[in-house]
C-alpha cells in the first residue's frame, strides 16, 4: 500500500506541473482527488487492509491528500498568474494615445451654441421650454398683440399652411415667441424659461436661410423689472462671447408683445472691412427684447396687476455666426461633411461654464 501511495504521489504531482492551463489543472484535480479519483480510490482501499496497518496507511493517505491539495492550490496561483499575465499583454489599451475625436463625428455649430445658451441661461435659473414647429395665428401672433392688420404680420413673411376647419390659419412658426404663450396657458407664474428652436420665415440669402434657429427667453413673477432685464442680458451677451469687457447697449425699440421695447447691441470695430467683437466705437444687432406686455399677459389668463416681467428673441444662426467666425449661413444646412470638419465641434468637450464653453 504504501509502496502504491509513493508512486501514485509522483505521477499526481507530475501530473500537476504539466497542467497547462487551468482546465487542464481542474481535470487532474478530479483524477486525484474527485469522486472516482485515484486518492479517493485508495481511501475506499482502506477498509481492506489488515486492522494493524490500517491507522498508519489511513494518515499516510491524509498526508498525500494534504500534499497533492497544495500542490493544486499553488499550480493553480501560477497558472493564475500566468493567465492573467497573458491577457494583459494581449488587451492592452494606451491610455496616453491621443483620442482620435474625427471618427466620432462633430457637434453642428448650432447644436455647439444651443448647448452654451443652456449653459449659461442654466446657471441663471432658466430651464428649456418647447412648442411645436407647426402652430397657428393665435399662437404665432393674435396672442402676442399683433392686431388682425398689424404690419408685423407682414414683415414676417409667414409660411401659411391650410387653414384648420374652423378657420384658424395654420403656419410654419415665424419666432420661438409662440411659446412665451404656450407657457403662460399651460401653467402658473411664476416662469423662468429658455427656449431653443426652429423658426420659419420666406427669405433666403447669405445671412437669411428659410428655417433658421431662435432662442427665446422669458421672466414672469411679482418683481422682475427693466433693471433685471438688462443685468441678465448684459452678463448672457459677455458670457457667451468670453469678453468681460463687451460692451452692451440697450437702444429703444418696438414690437407687438413688449412695451417698453428694446434691441440690444454690442460693441463691434469694423475697422478694414473685418468685423471685430468688443470695444471698438462701432454697434452690431444682436437681439430684441423688452417687458411683456399686460395685452399679452391678459391673453395667456395671467393678471397683469400682479405679474410682470421680460422677454427676449435672438437668432442663434446669427450669434453662431459671429462667435465663430463663419460668414455664411447657407452651408449651416448643406450638409456637407467638409464644412463640419471645419467648423464642428469635439463631441468628447461639451461646454460647462466651469469646464470653458467652447475650445
Ligand atoms: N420675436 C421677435 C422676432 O422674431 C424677437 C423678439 C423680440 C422676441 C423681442 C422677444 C422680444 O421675446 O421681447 O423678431
């Protein structure tokens, strides 16, 4: 018996060190120690040996046991080891490459600035408010005190849809301002929102393109004056543009909807014919505002004794444009992967204001 229990412990212990891999090693484990395995084997022997011997054989069985265990368990660390060993040279992953951000595609410039405006007007307390593309006159312009032979109606060379069955003209929207009244009949003041969209107008030409972007804004509650309107336009128009110092002038104005009105300018210089944002003695366009007019709030059911408030419209095409340099509007909707190259943004650099809004 004992003689059988040497020689078994060297073909075991031979077996294990050739054990290639891990299954290889898990397969000798059952030959020796599994239930039909040769340790077990022996063991069942046991029973048949001679009562004297029994004890000695029983503990020598234990001990070969214990050592082929020992020998499995530290084969198996290596093979562990070495497998893993393996892997990590074959998966490797070089986390100094550079990434390579063209094969993710870029961010459109509109898609770029939209994420600013939420950015910025986000941190003033504004959230994002949406309206249908397709809406109808009273939304578009009865609500928003255009009279029913208003001369605004014609200046925005509306896009007319056919009429509903009751009559009501159905039209491509001319400004994201058909919101401002969604919101107010939808919910309560107060109100605190942005909202981002497409626009409509028949008008095409390097700077004018048939759907274009707005970005409307509006402030309603009991205490939002003029004062607030300029300190948050004034801080929107310097943030997104990086200057600290951009000069912002509010220049008296008109439309339907607010009263007093507003166009903001910024400071520009022209100097050789090249357009350059910040102090420079010369003023460029870029939004229209003002407060809400009580005939509007009186038409979205909000008491105009009690609440008051700002609004706001700019282009986002346009605020693109000039933030970024790019001269024409028309190939913002060509589609053409050349110019996207170009003027697109890295999907992997989202703007934040405290990350930096843009490259
Ligand atoms: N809706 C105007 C337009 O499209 C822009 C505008 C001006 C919006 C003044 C406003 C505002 O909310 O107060 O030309």
């Amino acid at each position: 018996m004992l003689d059988q229990l040497e020689a078994t412990r060297g073909e075991l212990m031979k077996l294990v060190d050739a054990a290639a891999d891990l299954p290889a090693l898990e397969a000798v484990r059952v030959a020796a120690l599994g239930k039909k395995g040769r340790v077990t084997q022996l063991m069942q022997g046991l029973k048949d040996i001679a009562p004297e011997a029994r004890r000695d054989a029983g503990q020598a069985l234990n001990r070969l046991k214990d050592e082929i265990e020992a020998a499995l368990a530290k084969r198996k660390d290596g093979l562990g080891e070495a497998a893993l060993d393996a892997r990590l040279k074959t998966e490797t992953l070089d986390l100094t490459l550079p990434t390579r951000p063209g094969g993710l595609g870029r961010i459109h410039p509109i898609s770029q600035t939209i994420e600013e405006l939420v950015q910025i007007f986000g941190a003033m307390g504004f959230s994002v408010a949406e309206g249908p593309d397709i809406d109808d006159d009273f939304h578009n312009f009865t609500a928003l005190n255009f009279g029913p032979d208003h001369p605004a109606r014609q200046m925005h060379d509306t896009f007319y849809l056919p009429p509903r069955p009751d009559g009501m003209p159905v039209v491509l929207r001319t400004h994201t301002s058909t919101v401002q009244i969604r919101t107010m009949m939808k919910a309560k003041p107060p109100f605190r929102i942005i909202v981002p969209g497409r626009t409509f107008r028949s008008d095409s030409d390097a700077t004018h393109s048939p759907m274009f972007h707005q970005v409307e804004g509006l402030v309603i509650d009991e205490t939002t004056h003029m004062g607030h309107l300029k300190g948050c336009l004034i801080d929107f128009c310097r943030a997104f543009f990086q200057l600290d110092d951009l000069p912002v002038r509010f220049r008296p104005s008109y439309f339907p909807f607010t009263e007093p009105s507003v166009e903001v300018d910024i400071g520009c210089s022209r100097k050789g014919g090249e357009l350059k944002l910040g102090a420079g003695g010369d003023w460029l366009e870029i939004l229209g505002c003002g407060m809400v007019h009580p005939n509007v709030l009186k038409n979205c059911g909000v008491d105009p004794t009690r609440y008051q408030g700002f609004a706001f419209g700019m282009g986002i095409d346009r605020i693109a444009m000039l933030k970024y340099g790019i001269p024409d509007l028309r190939p913002f909707f060509d589609a053409d992967l050349r110019w996207l190259r170009h003027y697109g943004f890295v999907p992997l650099d989202p703007p934040s204001l405290a990350g930096g809004l843009s490259r």
